[in-house]
C-alpha cells in the first residue's frame, strides 16, 4: 500500500525502481498495491539517453530496507527490472 514520507521515518529508504513513464508507474503501484507491500512514491530527476543525456522526471519507488531484496525478486518475477543497488 502506498504510504507517506513519515512511514519512513526512522529507516533510510531503499531505491526499487525508477517508472519512467507514467504507464509504467501505474502499473507497478497497481501490482504493489496488489500485493498489500507498503511502499513510497516521489517523483524526482534522472539522467537518460545514450548519444545525447538530458535530466528528465520520473516516478522513484522505495520500500523498506529489509523488505527490498524479496520485493525487488517479486516485482523482477512481473518483468520490471529493479534499480541497482549502490
């Protein structure tokens, strides 16, 4: 389920996935929510493209940081690719 910025507080939250489009958003926050896994949205900047890189805005998931390795797995298993972890 989605949840607020406080029910991170507490916990440094850990990058799943960065939707860059908004179908693609949709979609993982309607199989999140599915699934009953508590997670936040916020949208914010990255940079895409190959030959020419430019900032752009896209939708950046996070959940707990226990949580994300089984959820990472889960949302891999439905064909999203998850962030990498740094």
């Amino acid at each position: 389920m989605r949840q607020e910025s406080s029910f991170f507080e507490g916990h440094e939250p850990a990058l799943l996935y960065i939707a860059k489009s908004l179908s693609d958003a949709k979609a993982l926050e309607e199989f999140l929510t599915a699934e009953g896994i508590d997670y936040g949205v916020e949208t914010d900047e990255y940079e895409g493209g190959v030959v020419f890189r430019r900032t752009r805005v896209g939708a950046f998931f996070y959940v707990l940081p226990d949580a994300r390795p089984q959820v990472a797995d889960l949302i891999r298993s439905r064909g999203f690719a998850p962030s990498r972890v740094e």
